[in-house]
C-alpha cells in the first residue's frame, strides 16, 4: 500500500511538469510577441520594449522558461498587469470562494445522484427509472451556464428568493448567495453520478455474491444496502473525481453568469483585460488541481478496493 | 466422465448462442445492422435520430427555411416579443431570433464535426500505435494525454483563443486538441489487447506488416467503442463552443452562435427572458439528441448488455 | 422425510409464452441422509435448488406450481420476510465458484459473521468466537488472522471452505451444494468432498449435492436422482443405479465414465444432445437420443413409476 502510494506520487511529477510547460509553451510563445498582442498594434518601440521587460520576454525563450519554473515553485506567479498586485496574492483571496461553490456542488451531486441512482437501478424499466433517466440525460447535456441562467431567471429574477450577484458577506449571506451558483453546478453533477451509479449497480446485481448473499438469509435491502452498494461505489468515486474536469469547467461558467468572485471569473476577466500572468496562475492552478484529485481518487479508489490494495 | 464434462462445456457455449442467435449472427456478418436492430427498439434512439435529421436539415436549409437575414438590424423592432412575424421575437439590433437559431445551428455543426473528425483520426492513430508499440513510446505519449486531460476542455480553448486570436480554425484546433484523449484511450486499450492475440501473432508471423495489422486487424476491432466516443464527443465539443462563445471568446460576433446569442441577452434578462431561453433550448435539445445516439449505439455495442436481453 | 418436494414445476418467460424447464418434479430426502441429483448441463438441476431456496431470478422464471415441504412447512407459501429466516438457517446452499460467490469488499469474518448477526441474537464478541468455530471447524489454519482477509487474498480451495462454513453456521436441516468443487483443483476437490462428507456426518445434516460428476455421486452419496430435460427420469440408491441402472440414460452416463483396465474400447458417448426448450420431443423426452426407442416412445411420454422400494423409473422399456 505504501509502495503504492509513493510511486503513484511519483509518476504525477512528469504530469505535472509537461502540463505547465504546455501552458507555458502556449501563452508566451504561440502569440508571437506577448507585449504586442496586450498593447496592440498602434503601440510605439518603447513602449512594447518595457512591457518586455516587465513580462521578461525580451529574454531567450529557455531563460524565461527556467525564470518561470522557478518562480512558480517558490510560489510567484508574478504581477497582475491590471491591478499590479501579486497575483499569488489574489489567487488565495478567490480560492475560497471557488472550493466552497466546487464542494457544495460535489456534495449536491452526490447527495441527489446516488441514491437516484441506486433508486433507478432497483426499479429497473418502471416508470421512475424511464423518468430519472430522462432527466439525467437533460441534466448532462444541459451546458452549465444555461441552468444557470434558467434558474437565475426563475429564483432570482421572477420569484426573488435568491441574489442575482456577488458572493456576499458573512456565513448567512454567503450561503444564501451560494444556494443557486451550488444548485446549478451540482444538479448537472448529480446527472452524471446518477448515470454512472445505476450503470454500475446494474452491473453488480447479477454478481453471484449477490445470490449467495441471499441464501445466507440477507433480507433484499441488506443486500442492495451493503452488499451491492459497496461495489457499486467503486467507479462512482472515480467519476466523482475525474468528474473535477467538468466541475471546474462548470465553475468558470458558473461564477460568470452569476458574477460570483472566484478563480473562474477571475480567469474570465484576464483574458478581456489581457492580463497574461493573471490567466497563466488560474490555468495552472486549475491543472494542478485536477491532477492532485485524480491522485487522491486513485489512492481513495485503493483504500476501497481490497484488490488493489494489496498489490 | 470426460465426455460428460466436454458435453457440459459445448453445451454451455451452445446454450449461449440459442440465447441470442439474431445479436450473434448480425454482429458478426455486419454491425451496422445491429445498430439499426436496436435503434429500430428503441423509442429514444429514434427521437435522438429524428431531432438530429431535422437539425441538420434545418443548417443546410437555413437560408431557405430562416424567415429573416439572421444579420439584418432592425432599430425600430429591438426586443420585441413572441408576434405573428417574429415568431421568437427579436434581439437588442431588432434581428430575428428564429433565423438567428437556424443559422447558430449552422456554425455548431461545422465547429462539433470538424473537431470530432480531425480528433477523431488523430486520437484513434496515437491510441493504436502507442498500445501496438507499447513499451516507452506508450509511455510518453500516455503522459501527453494524461498532460491534456489534466486542462479542462474550456480552459484549453481560452487558452489557445487567446493565444492566437478567436476565430474558427483555432477553435476547431483547441477543440480537436481537447477531444484526442477520449479517442486515443479508447483505441488504446483494445490495441493493447488484440497486440497480444493468437491471430495477430499469426498475421506477423506470416510477415504482415505492422501498419497491416493495425489498420486490418485493431482498427475494425474498436470501431464500435469509438463511433460512441465520436457521437458523444459530438455533444461535448458543441457545448464547449456555446460555453466559449458565452464567454465572448469563441465564434464572434455578428457571425450568429447560440452562445453568443445567450451572451447578448444578459443584459435583457429581466425584461426579456425569453433571449436567452430559445437558443438555449435549441442548444440544449441537439446536445440531447447527440447523447441519446451515443448511448444508444453503447448500448447496442455493450456486450453485457446484449446477455441480459437475451 | 427432512425435505419433500411434491410436482414442482418452473416456468421460464411471462405467463402468456411460459416454457417450462421444470416439469413435476418430485422427490424426498430423509435426514442425515446425502442425495445427489444427477444430469448434463440444463437438466434443471441447478433450478430445482434455486426452486427451493426460493432465489428464482423472478420475473424471468418463476415458480408455477408444486410445494417444497421443509419438515412439513410449506416454503411455497412463505413471505419473501419468512423466506429470509429461513435461507441460511433451515436450508443452505454451497455455489460452485468460490472466486465469485464472496463478496471481493468485504472481510471473510465480516461476511461470515453476517449470518449469525441475522440468524442469531448472539453479541459481537460472541459472533467472533462463533466464526473462529466455524473456520476451525473446516480446518483453516489460523482462524483468528483469516477473519480480517479479504475473499482474493485466499486460495480457491481455502475459499471454498469459507463458504462451506458459511452454508454450515447455523447448523442447517438441509445443505445444498451446487456443484461445489467443479472449479476447484483435481487435489482440491478431493479435500473438499472429505470435508464435506465428514462435516456432514458430524452435524447430522442433510446434503443434496447437485453435480455432474459421477466420480463423486459414487464416493460421497446414498441415493442419487437423475434429471433429464427437466424431469426426474430415475431415481434410486447408488449401488442399484450403478450396477443395474433401468433408464437407458441413465446406462449411457455410467458407460461414459472411463474405467481403469478398460483402455481397449472407446468411452460411451450419448449421441446428440439435451433438447432444446423450444423444440420438446414428443412423447419420452429422451427418445431422439435413446437407443432402444420404439414407436410409444416417439408418442407417449412415460410416467415417473415406482419400481421397487425407493426405485423409480420412467420409461417405457426399462432395461
């Protein structure tokens, strides 16, 4: 186990390292001349020459790599070119804001889709399952920011239950202006957990553990409750955190359509602003995070899985 | 005794094919009739089917079937509601919003299929040649798209928007970039598989060559897993384009999109709703009909699910 | 009589297109006693245990009629809730594949001590005890590590054992064991079937052991039933079916056991195979394949008679 751990650590240092090299590679040299594309054409020789120098790409493009791995490492990811703050320092400012929408809507996905899913997959082909079902399709084909806006629309504009904006202040007031931003990211979310739940359970039912579960004398409930739901549970806590891809996605939009301060909206406004080195520290941040989930769930996925856990 | 275990043992294989006979036979003389087989079954296959014929139909007919020049402005009709001539009211320019969503379906379709496409090739070529090659050839390429998968599908297109400009080819590159581990870890994985086969040692061993066996051998192996992967690859990348041009950063404007369309209306959200919530809907119901064909077809592919049926 | 099961009969499919794969099936079981039920694949032997286990995998088939008496009580007529204390208390069943009847999640004391936690008002600690009793009882080495291992960490033979512990916990009237060491080893198998055996004699219960595999009909059983396309065609004790069978199936499945010293000739092959539930022969279900067939063959199916004492035949041509 142990063993385990440690070399699953170990191969998501390679990851980690192409995938901000990517997004570096991106950034600074696919645009041609950085300065230029943020100052625009009409911008005189001296200018763009100290904008440069602010950037530091008048260096050659493997020192302001190196510049750039550094400084990340020691946590700077420099100046933001809008407000000319560190951009570390705003980073952790928004995070709060963003884990708390992306956890209160892993938890409503959670919370609605498996047990919808187990739900669907005991009622197999009655009327429940065909009707869960067909939400779940909506739900996974429905683009973040447009439930969103439907529900912005229907509790906040019409029927004014909720803030239209902002993340407000104090535990009251940010939960209050959490309710609909949570709901529209995790009732999508719930979609898919509910899909993959059912998939699943499906699959175990016709284990033969399951019969000989029942002949030992287990009433159906126990069975489905204990038996079956500890394998079903398996692959839904891998789409749960593979699904932190979609998730962060979802908060991007999300944060956007109800002007919620976060790492989204953050990362939404540097590009309109061009703000390069803003844009660079959300994407980064964002990588890293996915690539650190997919770690713990593949650990959290060997903790579950006796079979793993033994090799 | 032997004899009596041999029986049990065909008898078992026989027993399993009296099960399915027709699933069997189709599957291996031509799997397209198995497709049709169950979408011929399934009640959403076929809405999947009709809604997308006729959204197709509605793209390449537009500027016959759209009542209005979808970029003709109109100062004295600015949003107007539900009427006799507009039959979806009109926008903040007084554009007509029914022509505007039949010619937005236009511009989703060409992003979703060119980026499927090129995706599509290049995703199943990478995932055939690194499980064939295997060894450290897998593994670098393994790491790439593990990289690309760690940088959510959205992000990559803000990236590369910005980077080089939003226009349409960038969008399909970013796009395409986004959707290649999807068919290259589904091609991987039969790749690696079928590698190790008794019939594929015997066609190298007969000196087939190795682009031979990959095309002849691996390829029609996963055509079905990757026509799932297409199709719903298909739903993703429309909704990514929306999203992108929601953000003001995909196709833009006057060029007519559903996420652009929903972005103009932001402003009119309490007053006119109605904006946002019609290319919305058409938005939403062609990403529905791609993912009910997806499933469909995974359902007709899933082995698993065929022995139940049977 | 333990177990009585009177005109059993099982139907695969809804009610308007019902096949049955069970057709009146009858036969007893007296206590103590260890009775096999013989037949090639599909004979319906594995159904009739699931039958009588009440674990039809309903709605596909189900129960059409007849009555399974467990010491006089009808389990027929049980609640699913009635039927639930009495699976794995009263009647228990061994499955043939060890690698997949244990839950992979789950800890072998934990699902071991699930049955007593159902069957048994007995606290934590004493279930503990109980289950180291058990593992003791089929002689796996040290019991008290084995409660904390999970079900892949054992080796098929040793799993095997688990279960056989579990069918045993509560100290059942009638054990069912379905096939039980077809998947194991040649060694394995032999180990198992002594196990058994012995457990069987030292709980006095009863066992009807469900197998294809007349090797062990012949060292481990009393009294064998053979089935055939869903039908008892013979019942009696294992000396008279091996020495004298009277239904010319039942001949051709003991002349295809091969015998030591008897390399010279070709093993007995049953020519053609079970029919298929779609196409039912007329008349004897065994006429298309049967030897000595004649034309009342061909039209009328045979009764289930009485021989001789504890003898049953069906057939128009008893050898």
């Amino acid at each position: 186990m142990f063993q385990y751990t440690v070399r699953r650590i170990i191969f998501t240092v390679p990851t980690v390292i192409l995938t901000v090299s990517i997004i570096f590679f991106v950034l600074r040299v696919l645009p041609g001349n950085p300065a230029v594309l943020i100052l625009g054409d009409s911008a005189s020789a001296e200018q763009i020459a100290n904008l440069q120098a602010k950037l530091g790409t008048d260096l050659p493009i493997w020192e302001q790599y190196i510049h750039y791995a550094v400084n990340i490492i020691q946590g700077d990811f420099g100046n933001s070119l809008t407000t000319g703050r560190p951009v570390t320092e705003q980073l952790l400012s928004l995070i709060p804001h963003t884990l708390e929408l992306a956890l209160a809507a892993v938890f409503i996905g959670a919370l609605i889709g498996i047990p919808v899913g187990i739900i669907t997959a005991v009622k197999r082909n009655t009327f429940i399952d065909g009707f869960f079902r067909l939400g779940a399709l909506i739900g996974i084909s429905m683009p973040a920011f447009f439930l969103g806006l439907l529900l912005l629309i229907a509790f906040s504009l019409k029927i004014p239950l909720f803030p239209s904006l902002g993340a407000g202040k104090g535990i009251v007031e940010n939960l209050h202006h959490l309710v609909l931003p949570a709901f529209s990211l995790g009732l999508i979310n719930a979609a898919l957990v509910m899909r993959i739940t059912r998939a699943s359970m499906l699959e175990e039912v016709n284990r033969d553990y399951v019969r000989a579960a029942r002949a030992k004398g287990l009433p159906k409930s126990k069975v489905v409750g204990k038996h079956i739901l500890r394998n079903t549970l398996i692959p839904v806590i891998t789409v749960i955190g593979l699904d932190i891809t979609t998730l962060i996605s979802g908060a991007v939009l999300t944060e956007t359509v109800f002007s919620r301060p976060g790492l989204g909206s953050l990362a939404v406004g540097a590009i309109k602003t061009r703000d390069y080195p803003t844009l660079q520290a959300c994407l980064i941040l964002f990588a890293i995070l996915i690539i650190f989930v997919n770690l713990l769930v593949d650990l959290s996925y060997s903790v579950i899985n006796p079979k793993i856990r033994a090799k | 005794m032997i004899e009596a275990k041999l029986k049990e043992n065909n008898e078992g294989v026989l027993a399993q094919n009296n099960q399915m006979p027709v699933d069997k036979k189709a599957k291996s003389s031509n799997p397209s009739k198995v497709y049709w087989k169950v979408f011929k079954t399934s009640p959403l296959g076929i809405s999947g089917l009709v809604i997308l014929v006729l959204i197709i139909f509605a793209a390449i007919a537009a500027p016959i079937l759209a009542p209005y020049d979808p970029l003709t402005q109109n100062i004295t009709q600015r949003v107007q509601g539900i009427s006799a001539e507009h039959w979806l009211g009109t926008d903040a320019y007084g554009r007509d919003i029914l022509s505007r969503i039949i010619f937005g379906a236009q511009t989703s379709l060409t992003v979703g299929l060119l980026s499927v496409l090129a995706s599509g090739v290049i995703g199943t070529a990478i995932g055939i040649f690194a499980g064939y090659k295997g060894g450290k050839f897998d593994e670098i390429l393994m790491r790439i798209i593990e990289s690309i998968m760690s940088i959510p599908m959205l992000l990559l297109g803000l990236m590369l928007l910005v980077a080089l400009g939003s226009n349409m080819t960038t969008l399909v590159t970013a796009l395409s970039i986004g959707l290649v581990p999807s068919c290259a870890r589904i091609a991987r994985g039969p790749a690696l598989e079928i590698k190790e086969s008794e019939y594929v040692k015997a066609a190298i061993a007969s000196g087939a060559s190795s682009f031979r066996i990959m095309v002849v051998h691996i390829l029609p192996n996963i055509m079905g897993s990757l026509l799932v992967v297409v199709t719903l690859n298909m739903a993703s990348a429309i909704r990514i384009e929306a999203s992108l041009s929601f953000l003001g950063i995909g196709i833009q404007p006057p060029t007519p999109t559903w996420g652009n369309m929903i972005k103009d209306s932001l402003s009119y959200l309490t007053t006119a709703p109605s904006l946002a919530i019609f290319p919305g809907l058409a938005l939403m119901i062609t990403v529905i009909a791609f993912n009910l064909i997806g499933d469909t077809i995974r359902d007709a592919s899933d082995p698993y699910i065929i022995r139940k049926r049977g | 009589m333990v177990l009585d099961v009177k005109n059993l009969s099982v139907g695969l499919g809804t009610k308007d297109n019902q096949k049955l794969i069970l057709n009146q099936v009858n036969f007893s079981v007296k206590r103590g006693e260890t009775v096999a039920i013989v037949g090639e694949s599909g004979c319906g032997k594995s159904m009739t245990a699931l039958t009588v286990m009440g674990l039809l995998p309903e709605p596909v088939v189900s129960l059409v009629s007849g009555e399974i008496l467990l010491q006089g009580k009808n389990l027929t007529n049980l609640s699913q809730k009635e039927m639930n204390k009495v699976r794995g208390k009263d009647v228990a069943m061994i499955f043939q594949e060890p690698m997949t009847t244990l839950n992979p999640s789950f800890t072998i004391g934990n699902q071991l001590g699930e049955i007593f936690k159902i069957h048994s008002n007995l606290n934590s600690e004493e279930i503990r005890k109980k289950c180291i009793e058990m593992l003791t009882k089929v002689k796996i080495p040290d019991p008290e590590a084995k409660l904390k291992v999970y079900p892949h960490q054992l080796s098929g033979g040793m799993r095997q054992r688990v279960v056989i512990a579990m069918a045993l916990a509560c100290n059942p009237k009638v054990i069912i064991a379905d096939e039980p060491t077809t998947a194991l080893d040649v060694t394995i198998q032999a180990q198992i079937l002594d196990l058994l055996v012995e457990l069987q004699t030292q709980f006095n219960t009863t066992v009807i052991l469900i197998t294809h595999d007349l090797g062990v009909v012949a060292e481990t059983c009393q009294r064998a039933i053979v089935m055939y396309a869903g039908q008892v065609v013979e019942e009696g004790s294992v000396e008279e079916l091996f020495e004298h069978p009277q239904h010319p199936y039942t001949k051709g499945l003991m002349d295809s056991i091969p015998r030591l010293g008897d390399a010279r000739g070709k093993l007995h092959v049953i020519k053609g195979s079970v029919p298929d539930m779609d196409a039912m022969p007329q008349g004897c279900r065994f006429n298309p394949r049967c030897e000595v067939a004649t034309d009342i063959c061909r039209k009328e199916a045979p009764e289930l008679e009485i021989t001789s004492d504890g003898r049953r035949v069906r057939c128009w041509h008893k050898l």
